[in-house]
C-alpha cells in the first residue's frame, strides 16, 4: 500500500471522527467523495490491481458491518465509512482495520457496560443478543447514552493496521 492512501484515510476518519462524535452522525457526503475517490485513486493508479482493488474493498467494508447495521447494533454512516476507507485500502487493508476496530470496539463496549450497570447489564444484553439470534426479533438501536460513536473503533483499527506496517 502507498502512502497517499494510508494518508487520505487519516484525513476521512478525522473528518469522520470529529462529525461522529460532534454530532452522532457521519455525513454522506463525506463517505460518498471518500469512496469515489478511493476507486478513482486505483483507476488512476492501476498499482497493479486497478479499479478492482477499491471495489473489492468497498464491496467487502460493506459486507462486514452490514448485519450488524441491520440488527441495530450501529448505524448506516459507520457501515459506509468502513466501505469507504475499503475503496482506498482494498481488501486485505479492510479486513485488517475491521478486526483491529472490532476487537477495540468490544473493549469499549464492555467498559461502558460494565460501568453502566455491571455483569446485570451485560447478562440483559446477552440475552438480548441470544434473541435476535434464535427468535429473530429486532433489537432496538441503542440509545445515545447507551452507545457510542463507532467510528473511534474504526479509527482505532486503523491506527493500529498503519503502526503493525499493514498498509505498506
């Protein structure tokens, strides 16, 4: 991976991070020029792979949030950021700042609830989980007091991708 990329992705998940946590909302905007440029970057570019690799990516950044997003667990803008930070990383680099983010993300999210109520909350929570798994009932989004901005996961992921060397 280059380093333009690796740098439009910190511009994006800056801009991202800040509107996110401003304002719980990521815009369209923002995830829409990403995305396209991200592909044009690779059209351009060729880097071997071509547009492809920036399709590949934003197909897979899609794919990995979509179920959550449908079961409440977040919202659409974090499922288009990470389709759009996919388009300029490809496949490999999504995966990588899916996992990282997904492994941060359940540590803030165990934080907060162990803080919000403890090992009743996380039970109840479970349970809820169990649910939507078995019985297929929609969960509820969460609550601004009970959730948080996901985007700092994501930015996390990627941080910890571009500091192991994943994106060159």
């Amino acid at each position: 991976m280059e380093f333009f990329p690796a740098s439009a992705c910190f511009v994006i998940l800056a801009i991202a991070l800040y509107t996110d946590i401003k304002q719980r909302k990521i815009p369209n905007l923002l995830t829409l020029t990403a995305a396209v440029s991200g592909i044009l970057f690779h059209f351009i570019n060729g880097s071997g792979q071509g547009i492809s690799y920036g399709a590949e990516g934003l197909l897979l950044g899609t794919a990995l949030l979509f179920i959550p997003f449908l079961m409440g667990g977040m919202g659409g803008g974090d499922v288009k950021l990470l389709a759009a930070l996919g388009s300029w990383l490809g496949p490999s680099g999504v995966l990588d700042v899916f996992f990282y983010g997904a492994f941060t993300g359940a540590v803030i999210a165990l934080f907060m609830i162990i803080r919000a109520g403890g090992l009743s909350r996380l039970k109840i929570i479970c349970i809820d989980i169990l649910n939507l798994m078995f019985i297929s009932q929609k969960r509820r989004p969460p609550s601004e007091s009970e959730g948080f901005p996901y985007t700092t996961a994501l930015a996390a992921g990627f941080l910890f991708s571009f500091i192991r060397g994943n994106f060159f």
